[in-house]
C-alpha cells in the first residue's frame, strides 16, 4: 500500500516535531550561502530547490577552477570579470526557480567540457 505523500509528512511530523524548523533553517542557511556568492535567492523558495541551486552554482564554480578561472573576479558581483564565460549565469526576471536550476547546471555541463 502506497502512503499519499502529504500523510507521509503528516507521519513525519509526527515522528519529528522539529522537522519543519529544521527545513526552514536549512533554507536560510542554503539561501544565505548562495547571496554570499552573489545568487539572489529567497528563503521561501522550495528548500529542496534551493538545495538543487547550491549544488549546480557549486558545480559551476568548480568548473571555473578546473579551468583556470577566479570565483572573486569573476563573481555575479563583478564589475569587470576576467572572463564573463566563467560569471554564474544570473535568473532573469520571468525566469521560473527550476529553469534556472537548470540553466545554471547547463553552463556547468558546457565549462565542463571546454
């Protein structure tokens, strides 16, 4: 027998009342680590998304060492990277969270085989 996903978190929660306050947290913190790296991102994104986020900007950005590139002078923050290539792509305003997950584990993919 197959649990509907809501009464599994329902089950969750009861197993773990702390549950929920540990994903809001997890959200700020993952939210906080991507600003530091110049991604604008909110908290009350889908913390699982945002999880996805920070693991594609970190692919990114290992991608860009791989390659030789500088994450500070080449940063979304950057007036003048070095080489704009290796500046994590940033969302557009009609952009959904998904796609840009996706966009930015795009450019990963394509630094990755340069």
């Amino acid at each position: 027998m197959r649990v509907p996903p809501e009464s599994s978190e329902q089950f969750n929660e009861m197993l773990d009342p702390h549950r929920r306050e540990g994903i809001v947290n997890a959200a700020v913190e993952i939210t906080a680590r991507l600003q530091q790296k110049g991604i604008e991102a909110s908290s009350d994104e889908d913390p699982a998304l945002l999880a996805d986020l920070l693991s594609a900007v970190e692919r990114f950005e290992a991608a860009v060492i791989n390659r030789g590139g500088d994450l500070f002078v080449n940063s979304p923050t950057s007036a003048e990277p070095q080489n704009p290539q290796f500046v994590v792509p940033l969302r557009v305003a009609d952009e959904t969270f998904e796609g840009y997950v996706r966009r930015v584990n795009e450019a990963a993919v394509a630094l990755e085989g340069l």
